[in-house]
C-alpha cells in the first residue's frame, strides 16, 4: 500500500463517515474515490439512510471535528439557515423527567437535517483536487487474497468491473456487507456484539412560530422509566423538527391524534406543546430500529491488509444518544492519525485498536443506558448496575447543581471522558445533591 502522496484510495458509501473518510484520506493518496449506490443529484432524504427523515443530534465533538476538517463549516450551515445555539442556554434537556439547570458550557449545538449537514461536507470533500464521485455504483466484492485487498468490484448499470485500490474503506454503514465478503476471501471476519431495543420511532415538521419554547432552539426529552422520549428541533427554514420514539416495542403511531396523544406521555410537556399548537409540514414518517450491532474488528487478530471498515460499518449504535455521526468524525482523525505516524504500514490493526478505544466509550455509554430497562436483555454486571444508579444520581443533580450540568453535558457530548463525572469533587456533588430524597 501507499500513502505517501500517490497511490489509490476508494471509500465505499458516500454518507458523512465516507465523506469525513475521503477528506482524511485525500491528505495521503494521490486519487480518492468514492463509491455510492443512490443517486446524489436528487434533493431531500437518500434511499439508503432512511434515518435521514428523523431528528439528527450533531454532538458537540463532531461538530468540531467537522470545523477542523472543514474550516468555516459551521458558519457555512448557519448560513443555509441552521440555528446555533449554547447547549443549556438556547436549548432544554430533560433527564429523568428534570429539566436540567440552564447554564453556560461552552458547547454548542448546531441544529440542521441530515441532508443538509450531508449537502455542505459532500461539496468540500468534492471540492478536494484528486477526490472523486462515482454514485449509482454498487460494491459487490472485495478483490485480492487472504491476505491483501487490492480493489473492489463495482457495478453500475449491472455492469460489473473491478476498480484498483490501495486502500479500500468500508463507509457503507450498518448494513455493511464486509463481513461476508471477508469470509469469501477466507480472511479474518470480526465476531459481533448485539443488543436488542426494538426502538421506533416518527417523525414530522412543523411550522414554527415566533416565541414557541421561549424561543428555545430545541427540547429533548430523554427517554423515562415508560421507554418514552423525543425531541423537537428548530431546523433551516424555521421549521420545528420533532421526533418522538419509544423502546421495546411501544412505538410512536402515525396517526396525528394518536401521535400528539403519545408526545403527552412525555415526561415533560414541551413537545406537546408543539405538536398541538404549530401547523404540522407533510406527513408523519416512521422507523424502526431493532438493535445496537458491534463488529469487533480489533479482535481480529492479523486483519487483512488494504482494507479497513468505519462508521457504522464497525458500530451502530442506539441513535437515542445521537453518537453515530460523532463517533464516525472520531474514526476519521484516529484514521488521519494513524496514517500521519506510520503511514499504511500495519494499518489496519493500529486503526482498529484506536478506533476500538473511541467506540468503547460511547459503546459503554449507550448499552449502559439502555440496560436500565428490564426489557433489554444483557448481562447486568455489579459495574453496570452501579454506573446506573451514579448516572441517576446525576440527573438529579444536574436539576439543580450548575456544575453537574455542564459537565453531564459535556460528557454526553464526548468532550469530556466519563471519568470527569467520577472527579472527587464532583462526585460529592453528584452524591450529595443527587440522592433520592433531595428535594
């Protein structure tokens, strides 16, 4: 392989962890191709993520990530009309049914649809002298050996051809087929965790109006004891967009009077509010997603050269925790990183053991959460059940305690590491002031 300024890269899956990739890349490898299976000369939401129609959290560290990336991206998508707005300030969290206390953290929440985050990147990364679009083009195989990809198969118009590569990455998300054509080589295929949250949910714009929510850019409402949450968003074109999902099978309906029945369940009132008073935009699209998947590809032992899986191509998480795009950004700089120490050299598993410590902290954090209800199966560990109760303790205290806030926060949108909750002095403020008989 190359990276030394030529040779050939070819990113498969065109969404933000493939463009974010291509970017990385286009620094190290003379020509970066992209391969995409939808078309993207059409507007709105692609075939391929149809999560693209629902709420999408950018957390703080993607944002930067993409900033740094792209210098001016976020200037760029609130000039197509996106709010921005401090995190607690110019926005409400609940959790545990608390509102947690408005307070400065130094975060900053940038609120916009999928395809528009997805438009302002895949201009940039296209933009890139080098970088190249093939859409309408599918993968079908990896080509080379046990030991080495050198390319991949291509088809457009079924017309299949073999591309050349260096470097093939897999950015096709959670329904990557890598594994199976890793099998077909006989390489190394990474075991797979899973875990099961049978979550749905649906979603609907709204015409905003001026003064809704206080003038508020956005409430979420976490998920309660009843497996209930959602959120509303001020989206471009003062739009509100609100998504509302429930685990385990109880899912948000798609009837209108029977959705604004499910947002009062909520534990608080805010997207409610919304629903019933604001002119409803198209039609209530639903969803559906059955479970977390982990493919553990730093277990592999000696991966195959040539290749390397990103995004939700490695882990798809619960997009409760709006993590997804955030942790893909992560992938990306541990990618740019790896290739900036040592260049392709042993690549794949020096990345897979980087990425493998990203994923482990959000992986932690969201299957943790999602333990908490006795539904979910998994195996409780004592660590586990603890974590659960020290994280309740928490949102108590961030009603009240503006420092547990702002940190909370700031954890929950992978700026700071969770050990920051278990600071001696925070710690005693969580304890403290999060114990279930504060009031």
């Amino acid at each position: 392989m190359s990276a030394d300024g030529s040779g050939h890269a070819v990113v498969l899956g065109a969404g933000i962890a493939g463009m974010l990739t291509a970017r990385v890349l286009s620094d190290h490898f003379a020509r970066v191709t992209l391969i995409e299976r939808d078309p993207l000369d059409e507007e709105g939401s692609r075939r391929g993520v149809p999560q693209a129609r629902h709420l999408h959290g950018l957390l703080d560290r993607g944002r930067t990530i993409m900033e740094e990336l792209y210098p001016g991206f976020t200037a760029r998508v609130a000039g197509l009309g996106a709010p921005t707005a401090e995190a607690l300030l110019g926005t409400r969290w609940y959790l545990g049914g608390l509102r947690v206390t408005p307070t400065s953290t130094g975060l900053t929440s940038l609120m916009a649809t999928r395809p528009l985050l997805e438009s302002v990147i895949r201009d940039r990364t296209l933009a890139i002298p080098g970088v190249t679009l093939r859409d309408r083009t599918t993968a079908k195989a990896l080509a080379g050996t046990a030991r080495e990809v050198t390319g991949v198969v291509v088809s457009r118009d079924d017309d299949p051809r073999t591309l050349a590569a260096d470097l093939v990455v897999d950015a096709t998300g959670r329904a990557s087929r890598a594994p199976e054509w890793l099998r077909a080589l006989a390489a190394p295929v990474p075991p797979q965790d899973q875990v099961e949250v049978d979550l749905g949910y649906a979603s609907r714009f709204y015409r905003r109006s001026p003064g809704q929510l206080d003038d508020h850019s956005s409430v979420i409402i976490s998920t309660g004891p009843n497996g209930r949450g959602g959120g509303a968003i001020r989206v471009e074109d003062d739009r509100w967009h609100v998504t509302l999902a429930g685990m385990l099978g109880d899912h948000p309906p798609t009837d209108p009077a029977a959705f604004a029945a499910f947002a009062a369940t909520l534990a608080a009132p805010d997207i409610h509010g919304i629903i019933t008073a604001a002119e409803p935009l198209g039609d209530i699209v639903p969803h559906r997603f059955r479970h977390s998947i982990r493919r553990r590809y730093e277990r592999c032992g000696a991966p195959i050269d040539g290749f390397l899986a990103l995004g939700d191509a490695v882990c798809s998480f619960n997009p409760l925790y709006a993590q997804g795009m955030s942790v893909a950004a992560q992938q990306a700089l541990a990618l740019r990183d790896c290739l900036t120490a040592s260049g392709t050299t042993d690549l794949p598993s020096r990345f897979y053991a980087a990425a493998g410590r990203i994923i482990d902290v959000a992986w932690q954090m969201s299957t943790g959460s999602d333990l908490r209800y006795p539904g979910v199966v998994g195996d409780r560990t004592a660590r586990i059940r603890v974590t659960n109760a020290y994280v309740g303790a928490a949102h108590r205290a961030a009603h009240t305690d503006p420092k547990v806030a702002r940190t909370f926060l700031r954890v929950a949108n992978l700026v700071e590491p969770p050990a920051a909750l278990l600071h001696p002095a925070m710690a005693g403020r969580i304890l403290l002031r999060g114990s279930r008989n504060h009031r």
